[in-house]
C-alpha cells in the first residue's frame, strides 16, 4: 500500500436519478486529474440511468453494476461494485454529489495507509438545484464572487468549505457524521473488514457500520476540509427501517465487530 495511489476507483451509488447522474458524470468528466475508474453501483435503476452511462462511456472509463430493484439495498450493490475495483484506492459518492474539478487530485493527494477519509459537502437549495438540472451540463468551477451570492441568496448553505484550503484532521475513532456521500478507504481495508453489510436494507447506517467496524480493526478517521461534494436537493428516502438499522449498528459497536455479517464473502 503506497501513501499515494497513481490511479483510484470511484464508486457512484444510484438508483433512479438519471437527471443527478448526468450533472455528478459531467463533474469526473471535467476532473484536473483524469487517472480514475469510474463503477456505478446501480441499485436496480431504469433504462434512464443506463443511457447516461452510455453517453459517458467514451468520456470516462465506465463499469455499470446492476441488480433487480426489490427495494433499498444499496449496501450490496456497493459489494458488487468492490469486488470489481482493481484499483487500491476508493471514492464512495453518490449520483446526487457533484465533484469539483480537484476531487480526484486532492483525494490522492491526502491518502494515507491506515486511515480512511470523511468528506464534507455543501447543501444545494430547491431552487438552484432545478435550474441545475434543466442546463444538463453545468461547470462547477464558480469564481468566489458566484459562491457568495448564492450563499447570500441562500442557494447553499454555508461556504466555508468552498474557500478554505485543503487539509486534513488528526486521526481518530469519533462516529458522529459519517457520510457515504464522501467517502474513501484503501481496497486492502475494506476487504479485511468484508464490505458493507447487506443486512441493513432501508434508507440509513450502514455507512456507520462500516466505519465502526474499520475503527475495530485498527484503521483511523481523517476528516477532509476544503474539498466538499456539491450535494443536489431532493426529497428524503423514507425512514422507515431506521429503528431496525440502528439496533443492528448498536449490535455492531456492543460486539466490537469487524467482518460484516452479510458483505463481500455473501456474493
């Protein structure tokens, strides 16, 4: 494992948002660093998100996972997705998380054996978030003057992140806010704890219970400030199997767990 990985994997979950995947592929499309493999982690989409795919696959380097769509299981198609990485580091994202153009450089950049990274993002509000869409294709590279305005508006939430330099946080063990939207981890790290655990179906958790099981085996949190996804708006998933998830995260911390107990050995 090497402090800086020439090449690395970006995994993009999705399910149903052509319109948030078109946006987030034009962002890797316009990356200063192009050395990434892109795995779309399709949680039983329609033909729409196929056919973005298909528009991007002689811009970037595509792999298309799918699986039959029986509800929220975006834990397993994640696995699938693993097992077909090659390259020793991964960005977790998801459809509705648009990079900006130094995501891939800064992430490589900070990559350290032994720890994993927490990014942050920034909320975009309705009303920017359907002009977005309507454009297709839209340049994130805003000047300062643009990100101000908007967050005077209130177009976004805080800017913070936006205009401070890129550094990283001391290693720790702390839970509170983990986030699967911004999310790297070395390949090695996650195939020792097995994944993500597939026995969290519904919205919520399962992204902590993969932290706290990287924590059990040794592997350290960074959080990363100064680089933050652009998060699109759009209505909340249900809840509904919240309470379940979270039993089974308490489970998991009480247990001091480290394997997942459905992961990537379960495929």
């Amino acid at each position: 494992m090497t402090d800086s990985p020439r090449t690395i994997a970006v995994i993009i979950s999705t399910y149903n948002a052509a319109h948030f995947l078109r946006l987030t592929l034009e962002g890797y499309a316009n990356q200063s660093d192009d050395r990434f493999t892109m795995y779309i982690a399709d949680d039983g989409s329609g033909s729409e998100v196929a056919e973005v795919v298909k528009d991007y696959q002689n811009i970037l380097s595509i792999h298309h996972l799918w699986h039959e769509d029986r509800g929220y299981r975006r834990a397993g198609i994640i696995n699938q997705a693993i097992q077909k990485v090659e390259e020793p580091y991964i960005l977790l994202t998801d459809a509705d998380c648009v990079p900006l153009p130094d995501m891939i450089r800064t992430h490589k950049s900070v990559a350290k054996p032994g720890t994993f990274i927490r990014g942050s993002r920034i909320l975009l509000s309705e009303t920017i978030t359907a002009q977005i869409c309507q454009k297709k294709q839209w340049n994130s590279d805003l000047s300062l003057h643009q990100w101000l305005q908007w967050r005077l508006q209130g177009r976004i939430n805080r800017i913070l992140p936006l205009v401070m330099p890129v550094m990283t946080s001391r290693p720790n063990t702390k839970m509170h806010g983990i986030r699967g939207c911004h999310f790297t981890f070395w390949k090695d790290d996650i195939e020792r704890v097995n994944g993500f655990d597939s026995s969290y179906e519904g919205w919520g958790r399962e992204d902590s219970d993969l932290a706290a099981r990287l924590f059990h085996a040794g592997v350290k949190r960074r959080n990363l400030y100064g680089m933050p996804v652009l998060h699109l708006w759009h209505k909340e998933a249900s809840r509904d199997q919240l309470t379940d998830n979270d039993l089974l995260l308490e489970q998991c911390l009480k247990e001091k767990r480290i394997r997942a107990l459905q992961g990537l050995d379960a495929i």
